[in-house]
C-alpha cells in the first residue's frame, strides 16, 4: 500500500513538472518560402491547416502545402540554463527549507521513519543551489521500537526553469550520527510552486530514495525459531534482554523511499 502511494506521488510530481516545462515551450513554423514563424500553435488540420499565434498577438492561419516543417522549442528566457535571473523562480542569494518527511522502508533492512529537516544555503545561478542542513528522523523498526537520529548533510539542487512552477532535482549527502549508522544519501525529484511573483515564499514536493548506512540487530524469541527473527537498531533494553538471542549483521542499506513536503522561505 505504502508503495502504491509513493508510485502515484512519483508519477503526480513528473506529470506536473513535464506540464510545467511543456507551458515553456513555443513552436517554430518553417514555411516554405523562407519564413520562420515563432508562437503557440493554437489548431492543427494534419491535411488542412495550422493556426498559430505569435508571442505579439497575432492569429496566423496556414494551409499545409505552405509549411516545410514544424518543431519545438522551449522557450529560451525560461529555461534555467539559459542567461541570469530574469524575476521568475529561485532568485539568486541566500535560500531557506523546512520540510516533513517520511521515509517507507524497504527491502530486508528497510525501516520506516517519520521526521523533519532544515536546509539553508544560496543559489548561485538560476539552476544551482547549494547548501547544508540538519535532519532528524524518527526510526520505528520491525518490533515498533522507535529510535531518533540526528544527520548532518550537505544539499545540491538543480532548477529547470525560471517560472512560478519549477520542477527540480535534489541531492542529499551527509552522516547520521545515531548508534551504528553512518553515511545517507537521498536523490530526489521534485516540484516548486511559488506563492506569489514578490515573495520567496513556494511549496515544495518530492519522492526519492535514501540510501542509509546501518549496522542492524539480528535477533528472535529464544522460544521461537529463526523463522521468527527480525532486524531491528541497537537497543540496550534488547541487549540486555535474557531471553532475546543478538548477533550484529555487517553493514547494510537501510533504505526507503521518501516523501518530502515544505515550506521555502
């Protein structure tokens, strides 16, 4: 179930972001006497006509047998690659996140955790972010035992374009300094809406995967055989148990995938 709701998210998001990118494109129409026609293409007849309108407002109307050939573009001030910042989408300087998250465990190792994170830095050009920030999660295991984690992290950002809808990809780098873990790395897409033209404020929301480094516990009921086992985190509680037979694996991925949503400010 977990799963099917993180499928459906993914699938939301990249619908949103390819809509959003498809709005920053124009058509080009190549007629055939040398004329090169720039707008949106407004009806299309594949044995008749095309109509296009063009970004100063007029209504063009073209019989098929003048057209050479049509393509598409994106449209070049939009595209975050393309010139400086132009008053749309992420503004150059210094950049601020909050956002909740979960991470849906999976895999054998994989554990479930619920948490919160922080991400300030700068954006350098219209599609580089770069910065750091701090992340708590809340682990809960395959017994329900709930274990906190604290990481540090850096944060690459890549916007795509220069508008209020923005799709983005994002990368997470850093350590978790909780008992027996160790490196994190979450790569994530995801979309911006921007709250308004004069304000930084937007919304932000992606799905991803995290990659987590841990050392779990192996263990089962000295009363049950090994086909009840279970992984969990380190826990002194269940060390200390005597009827709780451990041994510690090597090192695993943790993983999951995760949903972030947040406010930019």
């Amino acid at each position: 179930m977990k799963k099917t709701i993180l499928l459906i998210l993914s699938l939301f998001i990249l619908a949103i972001s390819t809509n959003a990118y498809e709005s920053d494109k124009y058509e080009v129409v190549y007629l055939n006497n040398g004329q090169v026609i720039k707008g949106k293409i407004t009806d299309y007849e594949p044995k008749s006509h095309l109509v296009i309108r063009t970004d100063d407002g007029r209504v063009l109307r073209y019989d098929i047998h003048e057209i050479e050939r049509v393509q598409r573009r994106p449209r070049p001030d939009n595209v975050a690659f393309n010139g400086d910042f132009n008053g749309k989408g992420p503004q150059k300087g210094y950049r601020g996140f909050i956002d909740g998250q979960a991470s849906f465990g999976s895999g054998k190792y994989g554990f479930t955790r619920y948490g919160i994170s922080t991400t300030h830095g700068y954006q350098f050009k219209p599609w580089l972010f770069v910065g750091a920030g701090y992340e708590y999660y809340l682990f809960i295991d395959q017994i329900a035992k709930k274990y906190s984690t604290h990481t540090l992290f850096g944060n690459l950002r890549v916007d795509f374009l220069k508008s209020n809808i923005d799709p983005f990809i994002d990368l997470r780098a850093g350590y978790n300094m909780g008992k027996h873990m160790g490196l994190m790395i979450s790569p994530s897409i995801g979309i911006r809406f921007a709250l308004g033209k004069e304000t930084p404020l937007a919304i932000n929301a992606s799905v991803g995967y995290t990659f987590q480094s841990v050392k779990p516990i192996y263990y089962y009921d000295n009363w049950l055989n090994k086909d009840g086992a279970c992984y969990t985190i380190e826990n002194e509680k269940i060390r200390n148990s005597d009827d709780v037979f451990m041994e510690v694996e090597g090192t695993q991925n943790s993983g999951g995938f995760t949903f972030r949503l947040g406010l930019e400010f």
